[in-house]
C-alpha cells in the first residue's frame, strides 16, 4: 500500500505542478532531489513566475528510525517510520489572489500503525465573501462524497489549527484540516481516496481564486497590506505551525521547510488599517459558515 | 529598591533616544504608553527615521499575581511578582550599519527573590572584524570592571543564546548576556551597577558602529543581502527568543514585543552567495575572540 500512496502522491506533484505552470504562463518550476541522511528523500519545487511570486510544490517520502520526539508523543517504543506527503504554498503578486496552502500526508510505522492527514486552507489579503463561498463549498463537495461529518469537522479543525493566537486572528479564511485517519476510522483505502479526492480538488479550486483575482489592477496601498499581511503569515508559520516546528526541531531540510516564507514582508509598528482592510480583519473569525453566506 | 531601579530604567530610556534621535538626525520617537490589565504597563517608543528604518527603545514595569507559566518554570507557589526592563532593537536603512540589541532587566518576588538579567548583540549585515573587536573589546572593558569572568561567562552565554539552531548559524557575532544576577553572586547594589553600566555602554557602542557605516555608499546587491539577512532576525526572534515566545505565550503586549521585527523583510529559497556574503556567513560561529582577532 504505501508505494502506492507513494506513487500517487508523486503524480499528484506532477500534474498539480504542470497546471500551475499553465496557470502562470512564465514561470516554470525549479526541481530540488534531497536525501535525508537516514532515508529518504524528497523533490523540492519552486516557481517564480508572472502571477506567482513565489511557490512551492514538495513532496517528500522520508523513513528510517522513529525520531526520538515522535516515539515520545506517540508512546511508542523505538520503531521504524515511513511517512510521505505532498505540500503545497503559494504567494502570488497580485494582493487580489490569496496565498492558498494544501498538504495531504501518511504516516505508518511497523508496527502496523498508521493515518492519513491533510488540508487546505486560503489566506485572502482581502476577503471576497463569494469568493471564500466558492471556496468552502468546493470544499464541502469533496468531504460530503466521503462522511457526512467530514465538512463540518475538518472545517473546524482548520478554524482552530490556522490560528494565529497571539493575534487573536484566524490566518485566513480556514478551509479543512483533518489528521489521524486510521483504522478507527475506516479502511485504509477508504481513507486514501478521501485524501486523493481533496488532493485533486486543489487545481480547480486555486484555478478560480486565481483566475478571478489576477488581472485586477491594485494599488500601492493594497500591495502593502498585502506585504504587511503575509507577516502574520510568517508569525503563524514560525510561532504556532506544528509542522514547521517539528521539521526545525528534528533537523528537516530547511530551505524545503521554509519555502512557505513569503518572499517579501513587511512589519509596520501600529499600521493604521483603512475601511477596506479593517473589513477583511473583522472577517478572520472562527466559526463563520462560508458555505451559507449569502443565505443560500 | 525596585523605585529606584525602575526610575534609573525610565532615565536610561530617556538618554537613549534622545541620543538616538540626534544621531539620526530627523526622526522623533513615537511613544505610546500602555497599561498591563494586571498591574502596571508600559513606554513603547519607535522611531523611523532618515538612517534608522526602524528602532524601538521599551520600557516596562509590571507587577500583579504571577503567571503560572512563569510559577511553574520557577518551582514557586503562587506569589506576586515585580519585573521592569529596557529593550532596544533597532533596524537601520544602510546595510554596512548593523542591527543592534540591548535589554536590561529586574526580576523580583513579594517572597524575597530577585535577579538582575540583560545583555547587548550585534548583528551586522556585513561582519567587519575591526568593528566586530571594537564591539567586543567596549563590552570587556564593562564587564571586567565588576568581574574577572564576566565578560568571558556573558560572551560564551551570548553565543550560545544568539543561536539560530535549525541555520547552524549565530544571530551575530554575539556580544554579552546575562540572567538570574541574584543574591548567591553579590549584592543587589552590586549587580545593579553592572546592569546600569551595560545600559550606559549602549550609546558609545553604538554610535561608533553608526558612524563608522551610515554615510557608506552600498549597492542593490548589498541592501538586498540586508532584507534576506533580516529573515534570519525574524526566524531566532520569533521560533528561538525566550523572552518573545514567553511574551506570545502569556498574552503580552504584541505590538511592543513584536516592535524587534524588521520593517522589510526578504526570504529567497536556497540564496545564492556571492564571496563577500558567504565570508559573513562564515565567521556567524560560535567561540571567535574578537577581542584577540588581529593578535594584539
């Protein structure tokens, strides 16, 4: 099974890199093979483009000995891992086009444990209420094929994870977070074409923030609250990401790990936001229903 | 004691940016008071000026019922506590200026403890080995007027904080730092005046490393070098500093604490260096006598 996954989540790089490519028009990706000393390995992918300042599309299989600080959150005994995962930022130029995340992972040991887990979640620099309807709905048609539940958990979980506690601000507009899926929870094949199908819905769903938002003409002004949002970014990414934090703690590759990092940011002391931006603030809430925004 | 301490902190501030806003010529200090919901607040100044892009010099002193974070760190019941200090970080425009760091502070509790903490870093954009020995040797010449180890104690400690662990890098080239000064190393007089006098060190230090870089021509490769530098300030400040995370943590006043952060801010995946950049990056090492480097 897990070459399988391997493979699949190897082609769902491949082809989520292609249309990227298509979408930019310019910018082609710039592949990194790393080796971790222990096993394993990875393919780093960067894009510069026209439309996307900066991007990232990694995918890793890594395995080896259980790091120390994986078999003590688990409480497990010394073990072997394996884990693979494809992950994904971007930051596009134009302040109307969010910053959009996507990660689908598995882990397993051999002892036989093992889970999926994953998500995507957008980061508007303004928020568009159609837009993040489009947004969550999509996302709610994905999770509904697979568990009734599924939306309207993982929807909460991505609230409470992508939340930048010292702001007392959600990053973005959330989306799904969900981990630990596993044989508690329902067959592994099961668990895997959920995982696939939110692995897909990646292109369709970026397709259209991108398309609406990239040819609008913007300000200077909007480009710098864009330069002083993609800071929270950042503080999210360093102070509060789980997964950041364990791939610093535990000597990951560095330069794949904060490939996140915006490629330019600012920290203004006090900004003093105007109408249009204190809007969007006040839409960086947890628990808002996207979906029924409009009362549809 | 802890009057006279906080009154000597708040002339301290008061001394530095005065200075500082000669030295920069044209920019005035902002200061934004702010008051602790549970006992005490704060002097929050920055300034912005022609040659500092970006400078905050904090004075604070709070006090109420402690943290349980701080309770449980200590192995102490419950108890009140009293702590002030003084931080500076500031941020110039010209790269051949380094970014420097100094904070004194004082500790004590209602049940009798108390300690003195503090120390200065530099962080040079371009290390300079002559300005790199006239930083450590001003500091030595402090540190040997009230003991025979300090310098050698506070430099090894300051490597060894300034460390940004997951880069293999120094923050720096270090300097001096210091914690828990308290009754079992000499008096409460005793210590106070070394504080003081590290305090007073700041404006010399940094007027000679100021002086000697403002008016320097640099080109767009050098300032560019400087905002991908800066990354690295804001990967130590906000994923290693105690004190940032401890101020995160426990709900502390964001703007203040985040006022290290850098105005304008590069990442670049996998940076190419040029010679003179990649000599920096060597000498960013743990354990170089400065003081000795020409041999004299």
């Amino acid at each position: 099974m897990k070459e399988q996954i391997q493979s699949q989540f190897m082609q769902l790089q491949d082809q989520i890199c292609a249309h990227l490519e298509a979408l930019d028009g310019v910018g082609k990706f710039r592949q990194d093979l790393w080796e971790r000393p222990k096993g394993g390995g990875g393919r780093t992918r960067i894009i510069t483009g026209q439309h996307i300042e900066k991007g990232g599309v990694n995918f890793s299989a890594v395995h080896g000995p259980m790091p120390q600080k994986i078999s003590d959150k688990l409480g497990l005994p010394e073990n072997k891992f394996f884990a693979t995962g494809v992950s994904i930022v971007l930051h596009p130029i134009n302040p109307h086009v969010p910053i959009i995340h996507m990660n689908v992972r598995y882990f397993e040991t051999d002892a036989g444990m093992w889970w999926f887990g994953g998500g995507i979640d957008l980061t508007p620099h303004f928020v568009d209420p159609e837009l993040a309807k489009d947004f969550h709905s999509r996302l709610k048609a994905v999770c509904d094929k697979h568990g009734a539940h599924y939306f309207k958990d993982f929807k909460k979980w991505a609230d409470d994870y992508f939340y930048v506690k010292h702001r007392k601000e959600t990053r973005g507009i959330g989306g799904i977070f969900f981990d630990r899926l596993d044989s508690s929870k329902g067959k592994q094949s099961e668990h895997f074409d959920f995982v696939m199908d939110v692995g897909r819905s990646f292109i369709p769903i970026y397709t259209h923030q991108f398309n609406e938002g990239f040819n609008k003409a913007y300000s200077d002004r909007e480009k710098k609250w864009q330069l002083y949002r993609r800071g929270r970014y950042v503080e999210f990414n360093l102070v509060w990401d789980r997964g950041t934090k364990f791939g610093l703690d535990t000597d990951g590759n560095i330069e794949s790990i904060l490939m996140s990092l915006p490629p330019q940011v600012e920290w203004t002391y006090r900004y003093e936001m105007n109408e249009k931006e204190q809007h969007t603030i006040d839409l960086l809430k947890k628990g808002i229903d996207w979906v029924s925004v409009f009362g549809l």
